[in-house]
C-alpha cells in the first residue's frame, strides 16, 4: 500500500474514501479490500455483519481463518491467490450466506486486483464485492420462458443434469440459454442447479431428519463427503452443523426455553 492514509489506516488508491462511503450506504452489498496478506484493510457495516463481529475495529487486521471455517477461509483465500497470481479478476463466484434476519441467502461475489497508486502494473491488494441475489418473480421466470427448465431442474434434482439437456428444453442453445438465466436468475445454468440442490437440501436438513448421506443422494450430490464439502465452501457451516445450529435456534426461541421471561 502507498503512504496515504485512511482515518490511519493504509490507502490503496485516490478515491478510497468515497468508495467505502459509497459501500456503506449499501446494506444489501458486502464489501472488503485486502492486502497481499489477505489481511482486511477496509470493510463495510455489511461485512462486519457477516463475520458476526461488532465493529470495524474487530475485522481490520484479521484474516479470512479468524471468521470462518476452515474450508471456507481456504476458499476465500485460494481466490485471492488467483487474482495476486494472474492479475485478472474473478468473477460471480457463488456463495450461501445466512443474513442477519436469521435466512438464508445467496449471493455473488466479484473480486478485482488493485495496482498501487503510481505504478498500476504493481499489485497492492484487490477488492470484493458480493451482492444479494433476490429470487426471481414468475413472470420474470417466464418472460424468459424458463418454466420447463425450472420443473426439469426441480424434479430430476438426484440425477446428473446437462446444460445441453435444458437448453433444448427451453429451445434454444446453449449461449442463449446463458442469457436468459442470467438474465433472470443472475446466475450460469450450472451455478443455478447448484442453488437449487442445496436450497433443497437446506430444507431437508431443516425439515426432515433423513440422514446427511441420504439427503445427498437426493439432491444431486456424488457421495455424503462431496455433500459436506461444497455445503461447507458455500455456506460455512457443514450440513451437520447446520442442522445443528438450527435446531439449536428453534429451541431456544421457544417461550418455554426462556424461564422467567
């Protein structure tokens, strides 16, 4: 990072200041800027949030490993090495993030390297940003004639699905197929059946006490270990823990759970 400073922290480039105000201002939108260490040098009210913390101070300094699981540190961290490495950015990676209401939700994340004030060729640290990906209406869903394909989706979820099979369902190749689901789900074909097996199995999870093994049979997944391990990389819990920790949340907010409140 160069000389600047930012309310004594490091500055990575002129307009730093307006951009965190600008990201503050937006509570759907997490943002964060890291050095070469990954260690955070900026965050919005967003962010802190999704670290569980209260305060700015608690994230600045730290890393990816202070917050979440080890899984989903490495995953964050091998992105940022990705971008250090290459110098491109790295864009629309999926990730299932639990919102401070207590749901779940989903979300992409962009990652983008910053060149050093003088001298742009040297990297100093690169930025992120991950936004709220809000389901889609029906008529938005049909507009684009994506019905069939969301119904192929949701009844063959334990099999394995083919971007060529549902771009011949709605009719169209697999470039036009891309559009339209980004267009209305903000996703790539893949990334959308990837949300759609684990939203199914969240509910599972929630709802059923069929086992872990079973529910990954169920919604797609090759065995129960590759279930745990994208569950983890996605939502930074594995789906044990969080079974868990919603049935540790339901009772708790029993009014029997509460005495004397």
């Amino acid at each position: 990072m160069n000389d600047e400073t930012n309310n004594g922290r490091t500055s990575a480039f002129p307009c730093q200041n307006e951009l965190i105000a600008l990201f503050e201002s937006l509570v759907h939108v997490m943002f964060c800027m890291k050095d070469l260490d990954g260690r955070y040098v900026e965050v919005n009210a967003a962010f802190v949030r999704r670290t569980g913390k209260q305060s700015k101070r608690e994230v600045i300094g730290t890393r990816a490993t202070d917050h979440f699981l080890p899984d989903l540190a490495e995953r964050y961290e091998e992105q940022d090495r990705e971008v250090f490495n290459t110098g491109e950015p790295l864009v629309d990676q999926l990730e299932l993030i639990r919102r401070t209401n207590g749901e779940l939700g989903w979300y992409l994340t962009t990652k983008l390297p910053v060149g050093d004030v003088s001298d742009r060729r040297r990297l100093v640290g690169l930025v992120s940003v991950s936004r709220d990906l809000d389901a889609p209406s029906e008529e938005n869903i049909a507009l684009e004639r994506l019905q069939d394909v969301v119904l192929y989706v949701r009844k063959h979820l334990g099999e394995t699905i083919r971007v060529a099979t549902l771009a011949e369902i709605a009719d169209c190749s697999e470039s036009q197929l891309e559009r339209r689901m980004r267009k209305v789900f903000g996703l790539a074909a893949t990334q959308y059946i990837l949300r759609v097996r684990v939203d199914t199995a969240t509910k599972l999870l929630i709802e059923t006490d069929e086992s872990i093994a079973s529910i990954a049979a169920t919604c797609g997944f090759y065995d129960q270990p590759n279930f745990t391990r994208r569950f983890a990389r996605l939502s930074n819990a594995t789906p044990a823990q969080f079974r868990s920790e919603h049935r540790r949340g339901q009772a708790e907010s029993r009014p029997d759970a509460h005495p004397g409140s």
